[in-house]
C-alpha cells in the first residue's frame, strides 16, 4: 500500500525534526536521506515554504514531489519584504517590474488552472493587488486592463 506524506518545509532547509521527522519515521524511513532529498530539491526556493509530498511505497522506497510556493510568497521574495499591506488600498509596500510579474508566473504556470500565461500574469496581479503591491508604478488592476486592451504584450510559450 502507499502512502502519502504531505507537509510544509522551508526551502532547502528541511530538518529532522517537526513537521518532517514525526511524519515519516513511524514508516521506516531513513529520516536522513529524505531531509537530503528535499533539501537538494527546494534549495532553489531556500527562504520560502514549499509544499512536498513524500510517496512512500511497501517496499520503503519513496519519491518526492514539489509543489510551488504561492504566489504571495514569491512576490514577497521578488521584493525582499516580509509581508504584504494590510491595507492594500491605502499603502503600498512594493513595486515590481513586468519582467518579475512574468518571471513569478512563469514559475506558478504548472501548478494554475489556467491554459495560457497572459492569464497566469493576471492572477499574479491579482495577487499584487491584495497585497498592496504596484506593477511599473501603477495598479494591478490598470495593468491588467492594458492587457486586456493589447497595451502590453505577454509572450507566449
């Protein structure tokens, strides 16, 4: 039978202990080389929680699987600030470039729903809306306008 771990870690700095350790050592795991496996495979989100899986199989084998931090964490990151306004409408906390938009969606476009990443951007900019973040100095919402009226092109891939 297999069973499916899921939990939250800091990236590239897993430990043995909570949230890992108790999770995964009551299945016979060598609670090290798992902690190795996931760190190696989110040091490129190190600073962020990312969401990993750990499919542990009968035979004690396992794979891992990991998700993508949300968005908010990677415009946060982008940034370099620890959190977003909590009056969005009144006070901006940052101002990212359409590169970093694009950039920040093009690292969420395998985990969205959405087909395309011109509608990945749109969902970033939602994001930066919420958290009271401007986009080359305007609103979210007036950059997501001008993509919708062809000011600005998104490429597609």
């Amino acid at each position: 039978m297999v069973q499916v771990v899921e939990v939250l870690v800091p990236g590239g700095q897993a430990s043995p202990g909570p949230p890992l350790g108790p999770a995964i050592g009551p299945l016979g795991l060598n609670v090290k080389q798992v902690v190795d496996k996931i760190n190696e495979a989110t040091k490129d989100f190190e600073g962020l929680s990312v969401p990993v899986k750990i499919i542990v199989k009968d035979d004690r084998s396992f794979e891992i699987e990991v998700g993508v931090p949300p968005v908010s964490a990677l415009v946060k990151r982008a940034l370099g600030i620890e959190k977003g306004s909590s009056q969005p409408t009144r006070e901006i906390v940052g101002n990212l470039t359409m590169e970093q938009v694009i950039e920040i969606a093009r690292t969420k476009k395998q985990q969205s729903l959405s087909y395309t990443l011109r509608e990945v951007v749109k969902e970033v900019l939602g994001t930066c809306n919420s958290m009271g973040v401007t986009v080359e100095g305007k609103s979210p919402r007036e950059v997501t306008r001008e993509i919708e009226e062809g000011k600005i092109e998104i490429p597609e891939e």
